[in-house]
C-alpha cells in the first residue's frame, strides 16, 4: 500500500485456471466492495472508477468472444494476452501438421519419397475427422494436447475408423516426429506425447507355397492382362522386389555380375539403398518374354507394370482361377521370396537381407518364418541319422556280445 491505498487488480478465472494483472489504479481498502469488485459510494472519484472497471469489464468480454468466434484456444492467460496485446502467436496442430507436409512435399525426389509423404497427408486428414468429430472444432492450439488427446485419438482410430494396430501405431509415430518438430522449432517447450509408448503387434504374414508358385507359374490364362500379372507377380517373388521397385526397372538396370551371370543392379526406392539381385531362371524367363513388348518398348521399362491398385486387383481373380484362397498382393510375392524361396532353402538371413536392400538385420528378421514343411523335412532329416546312429550302436553291442 502507498499513501493508505492498496492497487487494483483484474483477476481472470477460465477452468479454475487464474491469470491477473494491475489496472494501475489504486483506492482506499475501506471504500472497496471486494464482492462486487467496485467503489463504494457515489463521489465523483468513485463514479470515475467504476466507469473505468465497467469498461475493462465489457472489453475482456469482447475479446472472449473475438477468440470464441475465431474457434480459438480460451484460458485466462489468452484472454489477458488479447486484452493487453502482448499475446504471442500461438500455433495450431493443424496448422503445423500442414507446414510439416508441406516442406516434405518439397523434398520429394530429393531424400523423401511420395509414398512417405502421402502416409503423413493421410494422418493429416485422419486429425481432421478426430477434431471434428470429438472436439467439434477445425483445429486446436498446440498449448492445448495433452496424454488424453492422443489416447482418445488411438481410440477414434480403432474403433471408428476400424484401422489396425499396427497402422494405428505408425499414424501415432508419425504425429509425435511432427511434434518433435515443433519442439525443435521453440514452438512448444515439450512433446505432449512424448509419454505414449507405441506397441506393435505380431501378425502372420501371408505367403505363398512352392506348390502355390508351382500352380501359379502353370496356370494358363487366356486374358493377357492376368497372364501379364501373374509373370510380374512371380518375378517378385523370385527377386525380392517391392511393388514401388519393379515399376521404376528398366533394361539398362540388368547386367553382368560377378559370377558372370544376368544381375539386377538397382537401389530401394523406400530406403534407397542398394539391392543388387542376382536373377534365377524365373525372374530372368519373365524378362525374356516381355522383351518386345509395347508397352516396355514404349516407355522403357523392363516389364508392363500396372498401376498397384490394379495389379492388385487383377491378383484377387488370378487367385480365384487359380483356387488360392489367399489374399494375394504384391506386398505377398516379396514376403514369399523372404521365406518361401530363400530363406526356406537355407539361404543365410546376411545374405537375404542384402537381397532385400534391408539397412538392418532386425528388418530381415520379420520375414525369417520356417514353414512348417521346413521343419517337418528337417526333422525328418534328423529322425533318419538318429536312427542310422541307434541302428549302428545296437549291430556294435550284437558283434561285441558274440
């Protein structure tokens, strides 16, 4: 207090949450009515006063309402940053998640990869539905996610747009790598999710047998499109090669390896890393075939690759011919060549991996599944020297007895 009087304050309470700041003005404790907060009495100082607090009043409320009607982040601190004009801009999640996609959409073709953006642009679209679906809302300050808001999301994700797991948990992943983002650029002070742990879950990954490739190559088709599916579908199958790979093939990509015989020599486009596939008979019969053909001649590609969303399609009836009741995708022809092929005929994991164009072994390892005809062939192996052994011990003990 100063010469007998005690300072005004303007107190804001949004959510329990206060935030207050001095309206420099002052007055005797004895002529303040602290539950209306105003003067006593009807002197003209006090009428100056209460015209004065009036106003301040009538202006937090016009700025409450200006960040109402801009679907704005409202807490005692905003209300005061706007009446007092010292508020600074406050990013939004949106807004963010946006500059985020649009500075990887420049560096497409540079060291990011489409697909890799459109995964983002699809979590993207993902928050939108979530906000307005739960918060009723286009977006929302970054100041405001906490724990629950990214549990809540995993839920909407799961049980209103019904998407696995596993897909769920790399939506979540990549919405923290945006965050951190943000961190980074002193737009946050910390991740808000950086306390949600993203688990993922084992799945059995569909491939195909040896008869089921067996059937597949034997199979006649009398539509061209399927027959040119097929053979791209098992050329995959024999080199390892992802949808995104075999497309970009073109002959000069073919050459001379170190033993001699026909290589493909190429990068991942996911990973970029070398993937250098020495071709077996039929991968190299599929090229042979499509040598002359229009459309490779044309465009210069090594084989008539469609679009992914048809060649998958295409699979689904190449499957019903063939009575596969599995769901055939390219994504299935790389696991078999994983496992089918390779690994199953005792090709060193080291060695697969390579093939793949896998950066780490651990990657490698998710395709390492033995069959089960595998291990009863192995097994098999081992009952016949066991019994060798046991025979050969019983005929000693026989010859040694007599």
């Amino acid at each position: 207090m100063r010469n007998g009087k005690a300072p005004i304050y303007c107190r804001i309470t949004v959510n329990g949450k206060r935030a207050q700041f001095s309206l420099k003005r002052s007055i005797e404790p004895t002529k303040w009515i602290a539950s209306a907060g105003s003067a006593k009495g009807n002197t003209e100082e006090a009428r100056i006063l209460n015209s004065y607090l009036n106003k301040v009043r009538n202006e937090l409320h016009k700025h409450y309402n200006l960040l109402e009607a801009t679907d704005q982040f409202i807490t005692a601190d905003t209300i005061k940053n706007s009446y007092l004009g010292t508020g600074e801009e406050q990013r939004s999640l949106i807004e963010t998640f946006q500059y985020h996609n649009d500075q990887m959409k420049e560096l497409i073709g540079v060291d990011v990869v489409k697909a890799t953006h459109t995964k983002f642009e699809t979590v993207l679209k993902k928050l939108k539905l979530y906000l307005k679906n739960n918060y009723k809302r286009s977006d929302i300050f970054l100041q405001e996610l906490d724990h629950k808001f990214i549990v809540d999301f995993e839920y909407f994700l799961k049980v209103d747009q019904a998407i696995s797991h596993n897909t769920v948990m790399k939506y979540i992943r990549n919405l923290k790598k945006v965050m951190n983002m943000a961190v980074m650029n002193d737009w946050i002070t910390k991740n808000p999710f950086i306390s949600f742990k993203c688990s993922t879950k084992k799945v059995t990954r569909e491939i195909l047998t040896e008869k089921e490739l067996q059937t597949l190559s034997e199979k006649d088709f009398s539509i061209q499109r399927l027959e040119e599916v097929r053979d791209i579908f098992l050329f995959c199958c024999y080199t390892g090669y992802a949808f995104v790979d075999v497309e970009k093939l073109t002959p000069s990509d073919v050459a001379l390896g170190i033993d001699g015989g026909k290589w493909i020599f190429t990068n991942r486009k996911k990973t970029g890393a070398t993937s250098n596939v020495p071709l077996l008979p039929p991968a190299q019969e599929s090229i042979e075939k499509y040598t002359e053909h229009p459309y490779c001649i044309a465009k210069g590609k090594l084989l008539p690759v469609k679009s992914n969303q048809k060649m998958n399609a295409y699979l689904k009836e190449i499957a019903d011919l063939c009575g596969i009741s599995k769901k055939l995708t390219m994504h299935i022809a790389r696991h078999t060549f994983a496992t089918t092929v390779t690994l199953s005929n005792g090709v060193p994991i080291e060695t697969v991996s390579r093939l793949l164009g896998h950066t780490k072994l651990a990657t490698t390892q998710i395709y390492a599944q033995v069959l089960e005809h595998k291990v009863s062939e192995d097994m098999n192996k081992l009952k016949r020297k066991l019994t060798t052994v046991r025979s050969k011990q019983k005929t000693n003990k026989l010859n040694q007895a007599n």
